[in-house]
RNA sequence: UUGACCGUAGCUCAGUUGGUUAGAGCGCCGGGUUGUGGUCCCGGAGGUCGGGGGUUCAAAUCCCCUCGGUCAACCCA
C-alpha cells in the first residue's frame, strides 16, 4: 500500500477480471440449473426493517451479534441482509404467490465478522427455495439442485451430510435432554463450552474444542426424539437421494446455525478446502418459518451455497477456470489511430472481439500489446495501406519468426471484416 | 469478541548484530537504424519500507498505538 489512504473496508474486496468473470459464469451456471429445475429468480432488496432477521431468531448470531443495522433519514430501523431465506420468506408473505412457489437467487449478504481464508463481511452465495410443500420429495428435489450444481462446476472431492432436527416438540425435548446431560458434566467442558451450553446446548454438539468432543461422544442421540412423522419423512428423504444415486452421509452431530431448521437438515462439505471453513453450502427445511413472518402456516425448504468459498473449492481441485478473454482481431494502426477506431467499431458490430492501442504508440509496441491481448489476428494499417485503400491481415498464431512477413496478406479495406467473421466461423467449426 | 504470525516498488520477495543516494525477479514503458509480436540484449519509470508516535547521533530494522492480511477459537457460506 504505497500512498493510498482510501480502501475497500475490511472483509470487502473488489473482484477484477478474469475473476469477476468467473463470478459471473458461475452464477449463470446455477441459474441454468435451477430455471432447468423449474425456479425462478427472486431479487430482492439487500436491506429489509430489521424485524424481518429478528423474527428468524434473536439467539441465532447472525441476528444478535453479526448484523449491519442502521437508521435511515427517516429513522427506519434497517439492516443490511445477513442472509437471503429470511428476506425471500417474507416476499413470500408479501406477495403470496402460489405454491408450490420455487425460487432462486443471488447476490451478496454482510456479517459483521472478522474476516479471514473463505470469510468476508460481505459475501456472495447462491441458492434456491421451495415453499408451500412439506413433501419429503421436495426436500430431495432441493439437495439434488444443489448436488447436482456443485457436480456440474467439476467438484468431486464434496461430500454431502444430512441429519433431521425432528419437528418443533422433538427438537423442544431434545434441547431439554441435552441440557441436562451437559449440566450433569459441566466440569468436564471447557470454559467456552460451559458458556454455549447456557447459551444453546445444540451448539455443542459441533464444538471443535477437544474436551467438548469428549463429552459430545456420549450425548443422547437426536433420533430417540424424533416423532414418528419426522422419523419417517427423514426415512423417505433418504431412500430419495437414494434412488438417484446420490451418496448423502448421516451425520447425527450435525445441526445448523440458523434456528428456523426444523427435520431436514443438510451441508456440502469439501475435502479439498483445508482449514475451518470446509462447508460450501447448507440448508434444509424450515417448516414454521413464514408464519413466524406473520404469514399462513407454510412449509417450505431450500438452500444456499457460498460463491466465495465454491470457487475456492474448484481452485483447489483445478476446475471451472476463467473463461477466456482473448481477443479475435487486434487492430495495430499507426496512421494517428482515427482508422483504428473506426475499424474496431465495425468488427464490435458483427460481433468480434476487437481491441486496439491508444496514444499513437509505435507498430513494434503495438504488435506487443496485440500478441498480449491473445488477439487471433492482427490487422495492419500503415500509411501504405492507408493509400491503397487496403489493409495487412497477420495471423498471429503463426509459427513464423518474430518480424517476418510470412502469414501476412493484403486485402481490400472494404471487405475485411466479413473475411474476418468468415475466417473465424471456419476455426470456430472446426475446433469447438 | 479472543489468541498467534505477518505488512519493503503493480506482483513475488532480498535487505547482514539499527549506519551513507533501499535492491532483485516478473510485469509495465522505451530502444536494439528505414513500418511488425511471442526468444535474447540494453535502458527507463515506479517505493515518504501500511499509517502515526516514541527510543537513538542515526531505524525498513527496537518499543507503543492504529489500519490491513493470514491462521485458529467462536460462528458460519
């Protein structure tokens, strides 16, 4: 950082081509699979009154701690979206559509964390909610969209873990047996974990922390509250993953940091992030969540996955690379730059990528920066050329020395850009 | 919010126990005779050593604060 006093604030960041158009890719990778699914998109404001986050869980820490509220001039409570399920369940309750109501989104969302590796204060994710069904199949339909995304994008080394939170009593009781269970060895957690416990006792069951695994070994398992309902309805989630062959590990300790989760619950893990933050995405079912939004009693289910993080993940496992930014024509003009201008304009309109030099630089450094760009062909226009009405084509994939003429030609100014848009169909046909 | 490590040109980094005009590679710009790229050679621009304060005759090198990054806990995408 030389002189530069002003930065993007901390846990931001600016994503520059090629990266951004990465980004963009991927995000129009998901919306293909999801539109193939039958979702629509939902964009939504990125702020909301505050009350639509509060209603999802004061003791959630996205909620209580994690937030970026603020007063409007016209001292409106607002908060910045902390994540997007909240914000579309009250579009929902807003507009009421007609459910089944199958939607997708994308953008960013702000925590107030400290950032590091796969964490920012602002960060993108996408994903996909399915309202109005309580239908175990709808849950299957949901983590095959997000399975079946994470595959598309070349990710092998993700691993799929599912668990049930039962229904709204189960998960009561539940709550209740571990809290006495952990009461009964308090000594034996660590000083943090005492204070999760006070806090939300289910939060220890994923604790880190060695001396909480110790006692987390021997909690009571989740699937003795389980109501016969939920019990089943996870059993047919199961068996429908199943028939699709995709693999989905049980995982008993699992439980999500949002509290709207009620039975289903899942996370996509990758292997091949080293480090804390190895979870790409999650969600599961949220039954109770819009009538807590003061909306008719709706089920609904969904998830989302963290932009940042899945292209970590395929940085990891080498896929889903840039997208080429190479240009097909450069045009090298040093006649004062004017034809230049009016050359690249025409071959933009037939639909080339053409770029061109500024500030009437030498044919030499042109020709660098040509051959820089990646540019398939250069086009020549020198005082010569200017005068015969024509224009040198050099292809400048040749294998030929650096300054000799060869794969040059002369051609008629007039009729170079359709020879180029010819040229280039012909490549394109034959390697795709 | 807690702890650890780190912060030198656009990028990756060197800078001996504090001592004269702070270096390299890559990148960028220009040149290697008349209008031509990818190799090679030469040259140039670019840094108030993250910022502020302090110790000292003297600090990029020591101390404090602050901002930022990385890693971990917490939490989560």
């Amino acid at each position: 950082m030389s002189s530069v006093s002003l930065q993007a604030p901390r846990g931001t960041r600016d994503i520059l081509a090629p990266d951004s158009a990465r980004l963009r890719a991927l995000t129009q990778a998901f919306a293909a699979e999801s539109e193939l699914a039958g979702y629509g998109q939902v964009v939504s404001p990125m702020f909301e009154q505050i009350e639509v986050f509060r209603r999802v869980g004061e003791e959630t820490d996205i909620v209580s701690k994690e937030m970026y509220h603020f007063r409007d001039p016209g001292d409106r409570h607002l908060a910045l979206r902390p994540e997007l399920t909240a914000s579309v369940a009250r579009a929902f309750v807003q507009h009421r559509p007609p459910v089944p109501w199958k939607v997708w989104y994308e953008g960013p969302q702000f925590r107030y964390e400290k950032p590091q590796a796969g964490r920012f204060r602002q960060f993108n994710q996408v994903g996909a909610e399915l309202f109005g069904s309580d239908d175990p199949q709808a849950d299957v339909e949901v983590i095959a969209l997000a399975w079946r995304f994470c595959v598309a994008l070349g990710l092998r080394r993700v691993r799929l873990v599912v668990n049930s939170l039962g229904d709204r009593a189960d998960r009561e009781a539940y709550l209740a047996a571990l809290a006495g269970y952990f009461g009964g060895r308090a000594d034996e957690l660590s000083a943090q974990g005492r204070v999760t416990l006070a806090r939300n006792p289910l939060r220890l069951l994923d604790s880190k922390r060695p001396e909480d695994r110790a006692v987390v070994a021997g909690a009571p398992p989740i699937d003795e509250f389980w109501s016969p309902a939920a019990a089943a309805h996870f059993a047919a989630v199961r068996a429908g993953l199943d028939a699709l062959d995709i693999p989905a590990d049980r995982q008993r300790l699992l439980v999500r940091g949002l509290d709207y989760y009620r039975r289903t619950a899942f996370e996509l893990v990758s292997d091949a992030l080293d480090g804390a933050q190895d979870a790409v995405g999650g969600g599961g079912r949220y039954d109770g969540l819009v009538a807590d939004l003061g909306g008719p009693e709706t089920a609904g289910v969904g998830f989302a996955l963290g932009v940042d993080r899945l292209l970590l993940a395929c940085d990891a496992e080498d896929v889903f690379a840039a997208p080429p930014a190479a240009a097909d024509v450069y045009v090298v003009d040093v006649t004062g730059g004017a034809e230049a201008t009016l050359l690249a304009e025409e071959l933009r309109r037939a639909g080339l990528r053409a770029e061109r030099a500024f500030g009437g630089r030498s044919m030499k450094a042109q020709m660098k920066s040509a051959d820089r760009s990646g540019a398939r062909w250069a086009v020549l226009v020198g005082p010569d050329e200017l005068a015969d009405g024509a224009v040198s084509l050099r292809d400048m994939r040749g294998t030929q020395a650096a300054g000799g003429t060869a794969g040059q030609s002369r051609h008629p100014r007039a009729g170079i850009v359709a020879e180029l848009v010819a040229r280039l169909a012909a490549e394109k046909g034959k390697t795709p």
